[in-house]
C-alpha cells in the first residue's frame, strides 16, 4: 500500500479570529523562521501584533510585509534581547503605543555545533545568555505590565533538545531545558494573577536560516527522524503557539508542548 501523504506539506487553515484585538509581541527573532511566522499567524488571528529583532533591516523587511497583510502599520522595534534595559524600553514602547501587551512570544534563541569537549566558555555564555537569560528578561519585563492588570500569557519557544541527546549541542540542549523550567516554575509564580505561561518544543523545523547554519547532511539525518518525512514548516510551528496563546487553552499553564513526528 502506497502512503501519498509521507512527506507532503499540508495547506495552512484560514484564521478564524483565535486572537481577535489581543496585542500579542514576538520577540528576538521576528524577522525570519518560526518568529516570523508566529508574528503573521497573529495576524491572521485578529491580533494586533508587534515584533523585535537584533536586525534592523530584516526587522523592517518583515514589518512590511505584515502591514501588507494586515492592512494597518505593525510597530517594529529594533532590540538586543541581552541588554534589560532595551528589553524593558520595548515592552513600554508596545504598552504605550498599544495599551497594554495580552501575548508575548519568546522566539529568542542562539544555536551553535560544539563538542563539550572542546567547547569555550564563551560558546557556553553566549549560547545560555542569549537562549536562556534572555528568555528570563522579557519575561521578567512584561510581567510588570501584566500583573496589575491579573491578565496575560506567555509563550516561550523551547526545544525536543531540552528532552533529548544531540551531539554537539550541550550548551543550546541546556539552554533549552532551562528555557522550559523556566517555563514550569515562572507559570506557578503568577498563576495568582491570572497570568498563564506554557513552551512550545519544536523538533526541526526548516527556514533559511536553519538552512545557512547547518549542513545538509544535519539536517538530513535530522528529518530522517520524523515519521512524516519532512520538517516542520513554521506556520506548523506557529499555529500550536496560537493555540497557547489564545483562549482555547485557558486551562493550561507551566505547560511544555511536544511539537514533533519523531520517533525514538
């Protein structure tokens, strides 16, 4: 028996209003991949959407393309995830243009191959800064706007490395496993003020950038693992971080989703 659908990519599903006025931020990485992608699935979910990145102009490339979807401007900010006080700046920047932030989205991340055997201690640092602390600043940011109003959700962007071995990637698997224990213990924090925060754990997911820093034999042994033969793409990745972001998944907090099709 033939198996047609292995390794073909399903169309995307319409909107159908999931995030309808929320003002939801994506952070970090909002000009390409899994960041962009969430930032363009907010819209097409109604929200009103705000997005950063380190890159100016990839920045303002994708705050193009989404006002052209959503018909309206879409505030960009250029922001270094490392520097709190950037961080804080954005946060009242979006509450001031906007009135409040419903939705932030941890899209931040750095990745990198390196044995633990040979790995410096700025590979580590730069890799858990950039991965784990910054995750920990914008969380730590926002929740002094969300916690008057005992209202709002956070979404970080974990990883199946946080769960699984890899080779080569100690400092970023680390990082990971933090970035959803940050998640966990964050959640119980400020479920008192009525303010939920869950992880996605994608496994792989394909984008360009992906593409530009890894090889192709990586990444092919890599899908390889995926029981339907095929990366993730990112509005795949997108549409679970809408889902906990929105209201459908009011019950969940301190969660940690599983995005994945591999098998052992």
């Amino acid at each position: 028996m033939s198996a047609p659908f292995v390794g073909a990519v399903p169309t995307p599903p319409a909107g159908h209003g999931l995030l309808q006025d929320k003002v939801v931020l994506v952070t970090a990485a909002a000009g390409t991949g899994i960041g962009f992608s969430t930032a363009q699935r907010c819209v097409e979910e109604g929200a009103v959407v705000a997005i950063s990145d380190r890159h100016e102009r990839r920045l303002a490339e994708a705050a193009e393309k989404l006002s052209a979807a959503s018909g309206k401007p879409v505030l960009s900010i250029p922001c270094d995830a490392t520097d709190q006080a950037m961080v804080d700046a954005m946060m009242d920047r979006v509450a001031g243009e906007h009135g409040r932030i419903d939705v932030l989205v941890n899209n931040v991340g750095l990745g990198g191959q390196a044995s633990v055997i040979d790995m410096t201690d700025e590979q580590w640092n730069s890799v858990l800064d950039v991965t784990l602390t910054a995750t920990f600043r914008a969380t730590r940011s926002v929740l002094r706007l969300m916690v008057p109003r005992n209202s709002g959700v956070i979404v970080n962007n974990a990883s199946v490395l946080g769960w699984r071995a890899q080779a080569g990637q100690a400092h970023y698997a680390a990082a990971k496993a933090g970035v959803m224990a940050l998640t966990r213990c964050s959640a119980l924090d400020v479920a008192p003020y009525g303010i939920r925060v869950n992880a996605v754990s994608p496994s792989i997911v394909m984008h360009p950038f992906l593409a530009k820093v890894s090889t192709e034999e990586a990444l092919a042994e890599l899908v390889s693992r995926e029981v339907f033969g095929r990366a993730a793409e990112p509005w795949e990745m997108a549409n679970v971080i809408v889902f906990l972001a929105s209201d459908y998944s009011s019950y969940m907090t301190g969660e940690v989703v599983s995005v994945s099709s591999q098998h052992p």
